[in-house]
C-alpha cells in the first residue's frame, strides 16, 4: 500500500508552476533545491501529507525558522472562484456601438441578436515590447528583496504593462498565466507512481530507455495481459506447490522495469509496507518536526551472522502466486527504475514485496541450464570440516550454497510453464521470443507484445495467421525442425492475432479557439500485438449428429397423363467427420 504522507529514504515528485516535475529523493537533514523557485530543508516535507501545495519563502522569520508555507485551497482557487459570468461594462459599450453601426469602432468579433458580447477581437492590439515598461534589472531587483512567492512581483508585472486594457479576457489571462508559470515560487508534492514515472521520462528525460513507453499505453498493456491481484483459495497454504490460476505471470522487460513496476502495481506488490500512520491534526510548517530515518539498527554480533548465513538448507521463501518472472538476456537484469519504489534489484531488502514475488532468470538458465554456472551444485561439505575453516571461508560457501539454491527453484518453477500470462517489450526479435516462451503458458492465457513501431507486429501478425495456420496443418514439419523458415513459430498456438495502438494527445478547448497543442511531444506512436493461448487437439475429432428424415428435391415422374410430381423422401444420415 502506497505511503499517505511523505517518509525518509522515498522518492516524491514536485509539481512546478511551469507543468515540470522534479523527483527528489528525501533525506532527513538535506537541503532540496528546485531550481530558479529556490531551496528549502527536507525536514519540511517528512510526514506532511501529499498532494499540498506549498510556496518558498525567502524572508525566513527567525522565531518560526520556515521557509515554506502551505497556500490554503481559498487562495489556491481565487481566480476560479471570482470569475464574473456577466458581461462587463465597458464591454457592453463597445457592443452597443456594434450594434448602432459604428463597425470601425467595434471590438468585437461575435455578437448576438441581442447585440451580447460572445467573443472580443484582438485585431487592434500590436504585440508591442515596449508594451512592457518594467525592465529586467527592475525585476531582478524585486526578485532579490523577497516577495512573497513572487505573488506581489506578478502584480507589479502586469500594473507595469501599458497595453494591458487593450487585451481580450483570454489575452489576459494566457498573459497572466504566462507571468505566473516564471515567477511564482509554488509547488505541489506528488507521490511516485507508475503513471506519474511515465510521464516525467517520456516528456523531461531520454525516453528510448524505455522505448517511448506511455502511460495510456501501459494501461492498454495491463488491461489486455489481465494483470491482476489473485487471492489465495480458503485454506490453501500460501507455501503450497504452484497450480494452475495462481496469478503468475511472464515478463520480457527492457525498459528498465518500468513495465515490471506496471505489474507489480496491480499485483500490489511494488511499494513497500509501513507502520500505520496517523495524520496530524493540525499542520505546523512554522515548527517542523525533527523527523529521523527508520531502520537505524545496529549491527549484529559476528555469532549472530554466522548463525544467520548457517542457514544455507533453508530454501529461500518464493511467494507461489501473485509473481513476476522477468527473462533477461545479462548476467543481472536491468530493472533500475525500480529504485524509485524503494526497490534494488542487486541487493533486495526482504521487508519489500518485491524480494518475494519477482524472479529473474537469464535466457541461458531458461534454455540450457546445464551450461551455467550458478546452476552448478557446490560441492557439499560436512560440518565436520566447515567447523575447521575460517569464517569468511564458511560465509562465502554458505552465500554459494543460498544462490544455487533460490536459482534452480526459480529455473525449476519456470521451466515447468504454466504461467497465466505473457507480457514482451524488448528490441529482440519478437518470434524468437515466442518460439520460447508461448509453451510455457496455459490456455486462454493473454499475450501481449509492445514495440515502439508497428513493422515487427506486422510481420508477428502474420506468422500467427489463418493461412498460416492452414499451410501449417496441411503439411506440418518435424518437432526438431522447428523453427523453420516458412514457420518461425507454431501458428497453431495463438489465436486471434491483434494490433492496435492508443495514443492522448492534449488539447486546447476553447470557444472558437479548440486544436492540437503546438508543444505536444512527437516520437514513436507506439503498437500492442495481443493474442490468445490456445491448446490444440491431439488426434482427430469426431462430431456426430442425429439421424433424421428431411425433404429431398422435387422429381418429375412419368408415366402419368396430368404431368404429376412427387415428392421423394431421402433419408439423410447426418454424420459430420472434422480433422484437427
């Protein structure tokens, strides 16, 4: 369950004026810096709830050793809450002149029957830097006293502008809203999430690390692999061998597990446990609380850790359902966004759901585990002789023998199949994942391919098609054959080959004034290739019906002076034979 308010040791995101987002990881005693905004402490935000908007206050009062301040929700929504629907007066003038003819002087571009003010022109007004009598250096100058978050600057600003009553009501307020976005010190802290995650790569960092991954695109992934949590049956021992349904999922990830932490989300499995919290009753910015790191803990006698890493014939507890099994072609996987859900893939802390419920095999331990090292059994030693060696010597046999142990459980669990799930996102070539993995899934098991471009759907679309499937059972090739070059992959193994694609793109709505925003964000649109798991029939399949009497065709029979016809009655044995 994701955390209410803000702790040590996580990762928050800061809104900023400007639409940007700023992730931070808190600390206890650090300074935060936002930029141009300024820089506060830490200390600030740890336990405050999120989702409050706060404004940096350079003129810090001694007595209350603050330099933030929470900004009320009246203020936050001034402009929204005193906002006239009616016309004002001098726009009503101008109306009136519309309407007695005096087209030269009209401001106004729509207006009524009624001779009311729809739409004011701005074809009068010169787009004028002079406009503007208030200098840089003067602003600068302003900055440096310490207004108030920038608020009195921004009225300043805009008293300062000498064509500023010439502007349309939607001139201004893009005017205002422009100013406001520069100078205004205010900030909203955000938890980290998936979606929240997607959108600060895709738009403020390198997005090909993640090959262009979107947000809607993830949740189009999600919906369509059926990625959900799976409650264990009453009764049944969560330590129990796997079965069928138990929530286990397949995963090809390399987008630096951003589509790992897509799963684990629905799973409920991505952030980690905390205490139960209590919110505050009242909020105090003036006197943050001294807030320390948890899990100062001190470190444990040499005995204890031996006894600890003695433990090598325990095997390492693996959740049964509810798992992410992630295939990586490395010698360790690269799931490095995972950090900022407080998660190391190289070094798990096992409070974290994640250090139970996501496994990772490499292609080779999947394939031919006999040829990899770590799959190798140590050589098992007595206790007789472990007592004579060293204790690093002891430590480093005990780390081997945990190792071994929680890979083969993880290669044996794999290799088994079964898995409710297939989810692919990799610049590997798609058919020879599939060729690999698709057995491993159960029927009606989902798959789903992601790829930033829709060419190597395409040609995946075809080799899963229906005239594939045909030529496939017309004339199937030998099991040791496979993959051939007509049939890369088994197209009898997939059913309903799908491609589709989602992409939101923002826009501006306005009356008159509705289109595409100018700054939107191009690059790749982005394609998902589903498809459903199918178990096809082995030998033939025999369908009979039942037996009746139907009509035949009307014959002409002779021998008659009228001409007459008769009926003739056939007996029709419906009996229908189909192949597999």
């Amino acid at each position: 369950m994701q955390s209410e308010v803000v702790r040590p040791n996580t990762y928050i995101v800061l809104r900023l004026p400007s639409g940007l987002h700023n992730v931070h990881e808190i600390k206890s005693n650090t300074l935060i810096s936002v930029g141009k905004y300024g820089s506060f402490q830490s200390n600030f935000l740890i336990g405050r709830p999120f989702h409050y908007t706060y404004e940096i206050l350079d003129q810090v009062d001694p007595s209350t050793r603050s330099g933030l301040r929470i900004v009320p929700p009246k203020e936050l929504y001034a402009d929204i809450r005193d906002e006239e629907i009616s016309t004002p007066a001098d726009l009503e003038e101008d109306a009136q002149a519309y309407s007695d003819g005096k087209e030269a002087h009209a401001q106004f571009e729509v207006v009524d029957q009624k001779g009311e003010v729809l739409l004011r022109t701005n074809r009068n007004i010169l787009d004028d830097a002079r406009s503007q009598t208030m200098t840089m250096e003067e602003i600068e100058i302003l900055k440096a006293e310490g207004k108030r978050s920038g608020k009195e600057l921004i009225a300043k600003i805009l008293d300062s502008h000498s064509a500023l009553d010439q502007k349309t009501a939607f001139g201004l307020a893009k005017y205002t809203l422009r100013k406001t976005k520069k100078y205004s010190r205010r900030f909203t802290v955000l938890p980290m999430d998936v979606p929240l995650l997607a959108e600060w790569i895709m738009n403020e960092k390198d997005a090909s690390k993640t090959m262009e991954l979107r947000g809607e695109t993830l949740a189009l992934i999600g919906s369509w692999s059926n990625v959900h949590y799976t409650p264990l049956p009453l009764g049944k021992d969560p330590d129990e061998p796997v079965s069928i349904g138990q929530g286990r999922w397949l995963m090809v990830d390399e987008t630096g597990g951003l589509l790992v932490a897509a799963a684990a989300e629905r799973l409920g499995v991505l952030h980690p446990p905390f205490e139960q919290e209590t919110r505050p009753t009242a909020i105090h910015v003036d006197t943050p609380a001294k807030v320390q790191a948890p899990g100062d803990m001190q470190p444990l006698p040499e005995q204890m850790q031996e006894s600890q890493a003695g433990a090598s014939t325990k095997k390492a507890k693996f959740a049964n359902s509810n798992t992410i099994t992630v295939i990586h072609a490395n010698s360790q996987p690269n799931l490095s966004l995972l950090r900022y859900f407080s998660f190391d893939a190289a070094n798990p802390t096992p409070s974290h759901p994640l250090s139970r419920h996501l496994k990772t095999i490499s292609w080779l331990q999947l394939l031919h585990p006999q040829d990899d090292n770590t799959c190798t059994e140590p050589q098992l030693v007595t206790q007789g002789v472990l007592e004579t060696w060293k204790s690093g010597k002891r430590s480093n046999y005990h780390r081997k023998r945990r190792r071994w142990e929680r890979t083969t459980s993880m290669v044996s669990e794999a290799r088994q199949g079964n898995f409710d799930g297939l989810i692919v996102a990799s610049f590997m070539s798609t058919p020879t994942i599939l060729h690999h993995l698709v057995p491993l899934l159960r029927g009606a098991a989902q798959v789903v391919v992601y790829s930033p471009f829709i060419e190597p759907l395409v040609e995946l679309a075809d080799f899963y098609s229906t005239q594939r499937r045909v030529a496939y059972l017309n004339d199937p090739p030998a099991s040791e054959e496979m993959p051939t070059e007509d049939f890369p992959v088994n197209p009898t193994l997939l059913l309903a080959p799908t491609i589709q694609t989602i992409r939101c793109r923002p826009w501006q709505v306005l009356p008159g004034r509705t289109h595409p925003l100018m700054t939107g964000k191009g690059g790749a649109e982005g394609y998902v290739f589903t498809a459903t798991r199918v178990l096809p029939a082995e030998g033939g399949v025999e369908a009979r019906g039942i037996s009746k009497k139907r009509k035949g065709k009307v014959e002409d029979i002779g021998g008659g002076t009228s001409g007459s016809k008769r009926e003739k009655v056939v007996e029709v044995n419906h009996e229908a034979v189909m192949d597999s």
